[in-house]
C-alpha cells in the first residue's frame, strides 16, 4: 500500500542500512524537495547528520529564519547556517546581464556550500568520524527528464554535487528518488515538517537577484522584499495559494516613472506582479487575479513601500515570456 507512513517506515530503514555509523549532510534551501530530503534522513540517523544553509542575501522576507528556527524546531536537525549575503552581493556588484548574474550566484553558491562541506568533513575528522554521505532531493520526474527544461537545467546546476572537488567525494542518499511532487508533500507533512515548507511555491535557485532588473544592491534588494512580502501576504489571505503556480514580484530597478503620492511629485521605480498557472512551468498562462485582490496589492505596495509608486501587471504566457523575468 502506497502511504506516506509507510514511504518513511521504508526509507527510515534503508537510510540505516546504507549511512551506518558515518555522518552525512545536506544542503538545505528553503524549498519543498530539500527539507522533506533533510527530514527524512534526520528522522534516521539523527545526529549523524549536518544540514548546510546557504543565507546569499537573496531570499524572501523571513525565509531564512523560517529555515533556522521552524524547520530545526520540527525536526530538530543539526543545522550549520552560512551567512554569505555580503559575498554574493559584492560578487554581484556592477552586474546587470542577466546570464552573468546566474553564473555568479551559481558559482559562489558551489564555493561557499564547498567550504561549509570541508569544515563539516574537518569536524567530523576530529572525532574520529568519517563523512561519506549527501542528501539530494532528487525527484522522479528529475530522474526521468533528465534533460529537463531551462528551469530544471539550472536547479542541477545549482544544487548538484558534479562541481564539488575530487578530495570531497560523497556518495549520494536520494531518499525522494521515486516520488512525485503532491507525494513529496504527503510525506513532509507526515514528518511534521511545517506546512509553510510544505506547500511552497516553486522559488528560483538565483533567487531576488534575478527579480531585481539591473543591478542587484542591497537598498533594491529590500525594496523588492518589502514589495514581495505584501503580494504575498494578500494572495494568501485571499486563498490563492494552491491556484496559482507561483507569483514572482519584480523590480525594475532602472525604470523610474513620475507619481504624485502624498502631497508631492514622485519619481520611483515600478514593480511587477507575475502571477502565473502552470502544470509544469515549461508553459504557463498568466493568471486571472480577481480585481480586488490586484488593487489591494497595488494599494499596500505604493503606500508601503515609499521607493515604489507604480504596480503594473504582466500579462503574457509562456512562451513567449519565461516565468522569470532574467
Ligand atoms: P522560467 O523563467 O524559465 O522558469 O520560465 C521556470 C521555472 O523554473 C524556476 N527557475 C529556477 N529554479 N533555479 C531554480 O531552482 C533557477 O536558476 C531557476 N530559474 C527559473 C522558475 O521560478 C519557474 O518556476
């Protein structure tokens, strides 16, 4: 019988038998495919595992906290946090191509997780303990196309392990090997992983920096979160959450526009709102939000955010437009 309690019963096991007494870890990043990964592998071993955060400044409004406390509260996992947000953003510093911003961030991101890899492996030695395991959240369908579509090409060039250098060679646990997504989520919420984890959104690897349309900065980094946060806070409140694929809020950091907000003439900058439905983000369709629902958005965001005088709304599928906007 296919149940989520039996999938964890199984694989408890077989992470048991293949991990034996030596450590493992596992990098951790927000998302749905990671922590239930993560979750599983503690609920095995325990201790034996480490889990890496990767913090590159580039997250959503809370994201990061929700990763160190809700999810170690959960499941109470070793957790190893690298705040590396002033390293991704002087790497970014003067970037504005697009396809340069992703390989930087991809870059750094391999070089720090790398580093926080070798000092767990260093740890470890220093108690006589061997590391010999990574987590991956690979899923079925990763499994299957193993081509994939732009997007699924550039979560393994982020988050796999083929970059790693020869004196770090693990071998892989893949305890999500065989399962589909919704059944990815039954099995999270059968290990009590929180809810807000998983039902997540998909969210890019690259993060607000590739939402940020020009130079990615600090100061436009929390503009866009403060933006963000209120998109997401209203589309939740609505139920809209489990409609929509996903709703990437985005920056134009370049353009300015005249507004007139208060008693004065503005000259600020323009967030987009991206709402899309999908099956599988190879193709979308931009999203019929309720009117009420956009001008609330629109309303709190100019009033809130004082950088930002102008909402607009796009309304092309894909293709032609990506999801993401870089
Ligand atoms: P596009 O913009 O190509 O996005 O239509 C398709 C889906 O993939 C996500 N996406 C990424 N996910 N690393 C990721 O992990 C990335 O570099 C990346 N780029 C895009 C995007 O959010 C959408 O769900």
């Amino acid at each position: 019988d296919w149940t989520p309690g039996n999938v964890v019963a199984d694989q408890v096991e077989a992470i048991r038998a293949q991990v034996g007494t030596k450590r493992v870890i596992c990098g951790l990043s927000g998302g749905v495919d990671s922590s239930v990964a993560a979750a599983l592998v503690q609920k095995a071993v325990g201790d034996q595992l480490t889990c890496v955060f990767v913090d590159h400044g580039l997250l959503r409004a809370d994201e990061a906290e929700q990763v160190e406390r809700d999810f170690v509260a959960a499941t109470g996992v070793k957790l190893m946090v690298v705040d590396a947000r002033q390293r991704f953003l002087d790497a970014l510093a003067g970037q504005t191509d697009p396809e340069t911003k992703r390989k930087i961030i991809g870059r750094e991101f391999i070089r720090v997780f790398e580093d926080a890899a070798r000092d767990v492996v260093a740890d470890a030695g220093a108690h006589g303990e061997e590391v010999e395991f990574l987590v991956q959240g690979t899923l079925y369908p990763d499994v299957v196309e193993s081509g994939g579509g732009e997007g699924a090409a550039n979560i393994k060039s982020h988050h796999n392990v083929g970059g790693l250098p020869d004196d770090l060679q693990f071998s892989l646990i893949e305890p999500l090997r065989t399962l589909f997504k919704d059944e990815v989520r039954a099995v999270g919420l059968e290990l009590e992983v929180p809810e807000e984890i998983v039902w997540r959104q998909p969210f890019p690897g690259p993060g607000l920096g590739i939402r940020i349309i020009g130079e990615v900065t600090a100061e436009r980094l929390e503009v866009l979160r403060a933006a963000d946060k209120i998109a997401r806070e209203e589309l939740t409140r609505a139920g809209l959450d489990r409609d929509i694929w996903q709703c990437p809020v985005v920056l134009l950091a370049d353009v300015r526009s005249v507004g007139v907000q208060g008693d004065g003439r503005t000259y600020g900058h323009p967030i987009v709102l991206r709402p899309v439905s999908s099956e599988d983000a190879m193709t979308a369709d931009w999203t019929r939000l309720p009117y009420d629902v956009l001008s609330v958005i629109s309303t709190r965001i100019t009033n809130e955010v004082s950088e930002v005088n102008r909402v607009v709304l796009d309304v092309t599928s894909k293709p032609p437009g990506t999801i993401e906007w870089e």
